[in-house]
C-alpha cells in the first residue's frame, strides 16, 4: 500500500530505514536511532539524492526535507518511472495501516497493468476471532468452545474460498513467523486451539478492548490450526478456481517479534510435506536462512524463494553473496523478485540490478553460463516465473528478444508485501547505435579500466550482457518490468513501466566507473 500525503510519520523518511523497523515494545526511537548508520542506508543517501536532484550534504536530513516537500502523486511518478514497474501485487492487509494507505488498486495510475492481491491470512484470522469473541462476550453463561471454533473454522473456509474465486487475488501470504514461528502443527485437533481461545476471552474480559485479541506466541495451538484450515480449504477447492493459488510465507528479515530459533524455512519441512498441492513462496530471501531455503526448493516440488527486502536491508557486497547463494542449488525457475515503496522500489531496483549483473558477469567469465544463458535466467527471475507461478497471463513476448545484441534489457520484479519480472526497452541513442562497416551493431566502448585486464572476448560478453540488463542512458527508456511486490509497510506503487528489478543502463561515457556506467 502507498501512504498517503498526510500519514507525517510514513512520508516524513525515505524508503524503510526509519519507519518500519521499530521494534514493539522498545519505543519508538529504538532502531531509528541507529537504522541510517547501516551500509546500506548510506549508500542509499546518494541514490537517492541523484534520483530527486538534491543534496545530500546533511545525509537523509536533506533527502527526507525534499521528500516533505513533494505531493505523493509526484513522488511516486518520480521513483517509479525510474523503476518501470510492469505490475504490482500487494499484500494490502497490514494491520494498523489501513486509514494512511491507499488501496491496492489506487495504483493502477503507475502501472502497465492493473495491481493485484495478495491476502494476509493472519489479519482474516484476527479480525474474525474478535467478532466472535466480543459477541460471546455479551452473552451470559459458558461458551460451548468448540462449537465457537467451529463457526470461526467454517467462516474462514467461506471467506478463503471467497477469495480464491476473486480474479483480483493471485496469492495468500502468512506471518505466522511473527506470530508463534515456523514450528507449526500440522494437526486437525481442536483441543489446544480450543484453549487458546479460552485465554483470548479472558484477555477480553479483563481489558475490554478489541486490541487484545490477539494472536501470539501464547496462542500457538490456534494460530496452527487456522492456518491449517486454510491451507485445507486452498487445498479442497484449487481445482473449483482453476489455477493454484500460491501461499507465502514471511521467513527470516523482520523485527525483534521474529524469534530466530523458530525463524528457520527448515521447521516448515512438515507442513510442505503435509500439502504438496500447494505453492509455497519463502519470503525475503529467508535471510539469514538463505541456504536452508534453497535447499528446501531443490528437493520440494512446490517451494519457491523470493529473494525480495534484501536489496534496500543489506549492504551491495552482501547482496551479491545472497544471491549467489540462492544460485548454488535452487532451480532458476523458483527464484523470484520483489522490493518494497515507492523509494524502496526505486532503490530495490537499482540494487538488484547492480548484484545480478554482477554476479552473472562473474559466471559468465568464468564459463559456467554463456551471455545467452544468463540472459534467459534472468529473465525468469524478473518476469516469468512469477507471470507463470501467480498465474497472471501476461503475454510472454514481453521478455523475447528476437536479437539480443540490440540495447533491449530486462528488469526485475515483487512481497512484503511481493515480487515482480520485467523488462526495459532502452532508446539506443545512447548506446552507440551505429552500424559497423560489416552491417553489425556497434556496440560502443562501454568497459571500464577492468575491462582492459580481461581478453577481448570477455570484453564482448561484458558489454553486450550489460547492454541487455538495460543500463541506463541519457535518451529516453521504456521500462516494461513485471513486480510482485509485497506490503509491509508501503508496497507498491509502478509507474510507466515495471519495477522490481532493474538492470544496469547504458552510458556513451567511457571513462565513467562501473557504477556510474551501470546505474546512474
């Protein structure tokens, strides 16, 4: 979801780095204190001062100043024309947010295509339990407990099958890491759920507040159980809707409510198990789990990794290392894309692109992928494989190159709330775009002093590969970039293109560094 203009607190800061990270219960200032002083905040400080044509001589002071004083529509046209994001999928059900965010479809004014859903299943579980308890509650006399979780079980199966038949929703997303962790229970027993809803009555009826009904790490038998009736439910009737509906799951990257102990993709092992008719999407790369969760999607059929969030949480080299490692194992066809808003898709955006030329580069000169290779899984990463997992129906041709020596490059996508494919056609003015005497492309001088240390080939391979990631020039760019994007805070929000990831532009300046070349 985008915040809205007048939500002071959510616009007042750039990106994520001093709004979402304050720890309950720690005050409000506990990591915005010390959030800006990270790798990757302060790296972002520049980009972001390039991105709003301002100073950074005061650090995030002088880019949050500039960020006050532009409306949200033109804030966002701003990053997201930068970013060109193709679409976007929200987890729109963030608790607490509701009034300062706009609503998934709000977006549809940045985006080539109309945003999607993503439904947060604990907020359906939450809000329904505080219905049910508060009018038991009036009521005079013991409740019969099970006959209450019976009717909470029947709504949620009614509400989810609701959902699964809306052409809106493409995913269902869980936080149950947040709530009691990974460890869950795959049980139909009713009789610790039952229990956990004796204590949420009593929370009840000692504070008399709708807020203390919820769910926790002392309501984990409950917490199993519904989630189970979901994924029941999502199981019973995937061929009414005829097409399966992914489930995500937050794994790793949160706050302190995350327990580390219980954060581990490993403990997810029996539910996987239990519904193998079920896509599970592993969210935020499951860092710092990232190797755990490769492996689970090397050896089960229905487990995917989002490697979203660590683009705007983590430093440039560590980026790089995570995507390596999600390269060692997982198929290239279960990696997807995702970032956060509107700077944070922006940021997300370049960084990724920044990595993943990078670390493919790195294998191409090596000779364990050719250009061509690279390409492809690159493409997969950013478009396809969550155009075929969400079942959006996008047309494939988005990301066919009939010539891929011709400055086409292709971008990222989506999660928190999500993740994304995509795909920039970049103007070739910039590039160089003259033909050579023989009739071939001319591709230009594009490398950089490293490029003098390596032979002509490698040479070649460099400048065509970067010339396809889509670097920036100083003509125009069409960007067309599929993102998935998941809501945690503010998710979303595309401009004239597509924004989950982007890949590094072209420059006719040849004696710009590496980073300038790639992603001014």
């Amino acid at each position: 979801m985008e915040c809205k203009a007048d939500d002071d607190d959510v616009v007042r800061y750039p990106g994520l780095y001093q709004t979402c990270f304050r720890c309950p219960g720690r005050g409000e200032a506990f990591l915005s204190n010390h959030s800006t002083s990270s790798l990757a905040a302060i790296s972002s400080v520049e980009k972001l001062s390039k991105l709003y044509n301002c100073s950074n001589e005061n650090g995030w002071k002088s880019v949050s100043e500039k960020i006050k004083s532009l409306d949200l529509i033109s804030r966002c046209k701003k990053c997201f024309e930068k970013s060109g994001i193709y679409t976007i999928l929200f987890d729109d059900l963030l608790s607490g947010v509701e009034d300062s965010c706009h609503r998934f479809n709000w977006h549809a004014r940045f985006t080539v295509k109309p945003p999607k859903r993503i439904v947060r299943l604990e907020t359906l579980f939450q809000d329904r339990l505080q219905t049910v308890i508060s009018i038991e509650a009036e009521k005079k006399g013991n409740p019969r407990w099970i006959e209450v979780l019976m009717r909470v079980a029947d709504f949620l199966e009614n509400q989810v099958f609701e959902l699964m038949s809306d052409p809106d929703v493409v995913a269902f997303k869980s936080i149950i890491a947040y709530r009691s962790g990974l460890d869950v229970t795959v049980t139909n027993s009713p009789i610790g759920a039952m229990e956990d809803l004796k204590k949420l009555m009593d929370r009840y009826n000692e504070k008399k507040d709708l807020d203390s009904i919820r769910l926790d790490l002392e309501t984990k038998d409950l917490n199993d159980y519904l989630l189970g009736c979901a994924l029941e439910t999502l199981k019973e009737f995937k061929n009414c809707v005829k097409r399966p509906l992914p489930v995500q799951f937050h794994v790793g990257l949160g706050d302190s409510s995350v327990k580390l102990s219980k954060g581990s993709p490993s403990n997810l092992q029996p539910l996987i198990e239990s519904f193998p008719e079920i896509p599970i999407v592993l969210l935020h790369a499951s860092y710092p789990f990232t190797r755990e969760a490769s492996f689970l999607c090397s050896v089960y059929e229905n487990v995917y990794l989002d490697f979203g969030e660590v683009s705007i949480l983590l430093s440039t080299s560590g980026l790089e290392k995570i995507i390596q490692q999600c390269l060692e194992v997982c198929p290239t066809t279960k990696l997807l894309w995702s970032t956060d808003g509107p700077e944070t898709f922006y940021l997300a955006t370049l960084q990724s692109r920044r990595a993943l030329y990078r670390v493919f580069m790195k294998l191409i000169q090596r000779d364990d992928l050719t250009e061509k290779q690279s390409i492809e899984i690159v493409q997969r990463l950013l478009f396809l494989n969550s155009n075929d997992l969400y079942s959006l129906g996008f047309d494939k041709s988005v990301v066919e190159l009939s010539n891929y020596d011709q400055s086409v490059g292709i971008i990222g996508t989506f999660n928190d709330n999500i993740s994304t494919r995509g795909r920039n056609l970049n103007n070739s003015n910039n590039y160089q775009n003259s033909k050579n005497s023989d009739g071939s492309q001319n591709l230009g001088n594009f490398g950089t002093k490293k490029d003098n240390k390596n032979n002509n080939t490698f040479k070649n391979h460099r400048r065509k590969f970067k010339n396809y990631t889509g670097n920036k020039g100083n003509g125009d760019q069409t960007n067309k970039s599929f993102n998935v994007s998941q809501s945690s805070s503010t998710r979303s929000g595309n401009s004239n293109g597509n924004s989950r990831n982007r890949w590094a532009s072209k420059s006719k300046a040849n004696n710009k560094s590496e980073d300038e070349v790639i992603f001014i």
